[in-house]
C-alpha cells in the first residue's frame, strides 16, 4: 500500500462528507469512481473515515491544542488530512502509520506525530466533568448529560465505549425460500462464516465484513441484511398468517420483508410511506424475496385513504427519530442530532400515532417502535398519546417474545435494546391495544 497516497484519497473523501446524506452511501459512490483501487485499501479508507468522523471531537481536541503550541499553517491548510492521520496515530494506534517516515511535502506529519504520540498521553484539560467526558468519547455534550444523568457511573461508561465500536453485519434469513441452517450452508459455498444470532431465531452474524450484496445468495433471496434488534422487533408484533397489517411508516421495507416471512406470506400487509423512492426500492427487494402479500401505498398531505380505515389487525408505526440507537453505524448522527431536533421529532411522532390509529379494528394492536434510546421520543411520545386517548391501553412486550421462546428481553412493560447490554442497535418498542 502507498501510504500517503491513500491517506490523501482519505482526505479527499472525508472532504466530500455531508452531514445531510448517510456517509456509507458517500463513501460507495467514491469507490465506484475509484475502479483502481484495491480491497486493503478500500478497507483503510472505509474506517479511516468512519473513525474520523465517529472520534470527531477528540481529534479535534488534539490538532487545535497541537495548533496552539506549534503555530504551523500547514495544520489548518490540511485538516481533512491530519484528521485521518490522527486517527491512524491516536484512536487506531496503528503502528505501520507510527512507525512510517514521510518525505517531502508531507514531511511535517512526522512533527504532528510526535506531538500527537505526547498529548494522548496527558489528560485532557475541560472546563467542566461532562465537557471531559464529551472530549474523552468523542459525543456532544448534551448526549453525554442524557447518559450520565440516567445511568450509573459504570453504565455511562460502557455505554460510552459500546457506541464507538464498529456494528456487527447482521443477516436476517428469508424463511420463505430456506431455513437459518440451509442459508448458513450455501454462504459456506460461499466461503462466508457465520454464526447464529444470540437472540433472533432467523439471524446469521458474520465472522468477516465483505460485500454481500454480490453473493449469488443474496441474489437468490435467501437473506436481506438487517440489524438483530431490528429483527426483533418485528417479532414484538407476533403475527399469524392471514392478518392485516400496515406498516405506517414503511421506507424501503426491511421490517414489512420480516413480517412476510413470519406470516409465511399469508395475510395482507400494506406498506405506507410519504416517499416514492423509497418504495421503488421495496419493489426491487419484494421480488427478490418472493413475497407476494406485500401492498404499496404512497400517502399525501398525511390523508389516510377512506379504504384503510378499521381494517388493521396489526398497525406498526416505525416512527422517523434521532436515529441514536444506530451511532454505531451512523456516527455522523452525534454531529447532526440536537436537542431541539428531538424536541420537534417527537411532536412529529405523537402527531403520526394520532393520525394513523384510525386504520386499526378494534382489538387490534399498535406497535411504536423507533431506533432511539432518548426518553422524549420513546416513553414521553407514549404517555402523552395515551393521555390523549381513552381508546387505548398499554400491553406488556414480555409475552411476545415468550411465544418465540426468547428471555430477558421485555422485563419491563416496554421493549428496549441497548448496544452495551445487547450487541445490537438500540431500539424502543410499545404495544397498545385498541380497546373501543
């Protein structure tokens, strides 16, 4: 590998990063332009970037008090630079980047180097305990103070660390054309090792991170990747063949797929979204799992069509959120989140709930469901519905999974997933049955 070479393209595609479009997609499309370049190096850029933009912060910390004492315009004239560098050298401690020499016009890393290798060193110097630990684990400070005001000390920690960590590549196996275990084994033809998920009976983890949208399984349908906690909660739903659900807040259609396998593709299931490219996506990806249960339905200006109405068995509402149960995988999210924006998505949450319950029988259940751990978009958006609503009553999530023989996921009334205690991407579930 030609470090400084790649460690320029780094800079150069860290440079292209928008915190309005998910960074992996960017990513991508710079490595369909870049035919040339090999899979180590792909590899090396692809978590040179995300770890730059995942330790943000405290690499920042690092080259504005490295600027202070050096007073050296080449810093500020290479940011994107010394920002992948300083991954490499302070978070990754990669010792064939500490150990290279540069020459020539990038000659002045080898000063940055030693400064950088000394002030990891020294403890970080703070105005105050949460702006420390917001340098130290690289969040914001108003994410730090959710934390270590609601958790212990112990907890706060571990959750800290948990969200820096790279997310596991999960399969869910589509049971409609093979089981787990005959899905393992072509993967194995593959040579693709897996291993089961610790909770999700239709889950594989992979042992390597590849590409497997080019396997000849993924292509077969034998699988679509899908985060384990996500698996899950579409098991919150507890399906039977035959029911009618609508999936309100559908996207591209990962948990509506789920649901399919699990109905073993009897019923109906009609998946609303206000996007129509998301849906053109869902088609592709309805076709390559052969399931034939699934409906499309673009709502407009929120307006329910008349012929939805009272006819849901199931209604989930995988509600638009902060996102921050998926820092691991979308580390970009801690930069872009803000109180006020949670603040205004969960008016934006309880204002769906109220406006999509008219399509559930009585009897029926609703499912709120978001990939969050705040508090204000997950048990405040529930309170406050129900204050609202005489109609509904609030169920236990522990008996569904029961019923798939699963423990310990459901000991309180709600469903909640945590990537320090879970391994998977944090996730909020409720059930509310529909009682008049």
């Amino acid at each position: 590998m030609n470090y400084p070479f790649i460690l320029k393209l780094s800079a150069e595609l860290l440079n292209q990063i928008n915190p309005l479009y998910p960074p992996d997609k960017i990513v991508a499309s710079y490595f369909r332009e870049k035919k040339f370049l090999g899979s180590h190096d792909r590899k090396f850029i692809s978590e040179t970037i995300f770890g730059a933009i995942r330790w943000k912060r405290l690499i920042e910390y690092y080259l504005n008090t490295i600027s202070k004492n050096l007073n050296n315009p080449e810093i500020q004239q290479n940011w994107n630079l010394l920002k992948c560098y300083s991954y490499q050298i302070s978070c990754l401690k990669d010792e064939n980047c500490i150990n290279y020499s540069f020459t020539e016009e990038l000659a002045f890393l080898d000063l940055i180097k030693n400064e950088l290798l000394k002030i990891t060193e020294t403890e970080i110097v703070a105005s105050n305990e949460i702006e420390k630990y917001g340098i130290k684990y690289s969040y914001p400070d108003w994410l730090i103070s959710e934390w270590f005001n609601n958790y212990s000390k112990a907890e706060f920690e571990n959750i800290c660390n948990s969200n820096n960590l790279q997310a596991p590549i999960t399969l869910r196996v589509n049971t409609i054309k093979v089981t787990r275990e005959e899905c393992q084994k072509e993967l194995l033809l593959e040579n693709v090792s897996t291993t089961f998920t610790k909770y999700s009976p239709f889950g594989l983890n992979l042992e390597k991170r590849i590409n497997v949208f080019s396997l000849n399984s993924f292509q077969k349908g034998y699988f679509e990747v899908q985060d384990e906690g996500s698996q899950l909660l579409t098991l919150l739903l507890k399906p039977k063949p035959g029911a009618k659900i609508i999936d309100a807040c559908c996207g591209a259609g990962g948990k509506s797929l789920a649901l399919a396998a699990l109905m073993k593709n009897k019923g109906e299931i009609f998946g609303f979204d206000i996007y129509e490219r998301k849906h053109e996506e869902f088609k592709k990806r309805i076709r390559r799992a052969g399931v034939d249960i699934v409906r499309l339905q673009i709502i407009t200006d929120n307006i329910i069509p008349d012929k939805y109405k009272n006819i849901a068995d199931i209604l989930l509402v995988d509600a638009p959120c902060s996102g921050i149960g998926t820092l691991r995988r979308n580390p970009g999210m801690k930069w872009s989140v803000t109180p006020k924006s949670i603040e205004e998505i969960s008016i934006k949450q309880l204002a769906i709930l109220q406006n999509y319950t008219e399509t559930l029988k009585v009897g029926g259940k609703l499912i709120y469901a978001t990939c969050s751990t705040i508090k204000q978009e997950n048990e405040d958006v529930v309170d406050k519905f129900l204050e609202s609503r005489n109609d509904f009553i609030l169920e236990s999530a522990e008996n569904s999974f029961a019923f798939y023989g699963i423990e310990g996921l459901a000991a309180e009334k709600y469903f909640k997933l945590h990537p320090h205690i879970h391994n998977t991407d944090g996730f909020f579930g409720a059930i509310l049955k529909k009682i008049n």
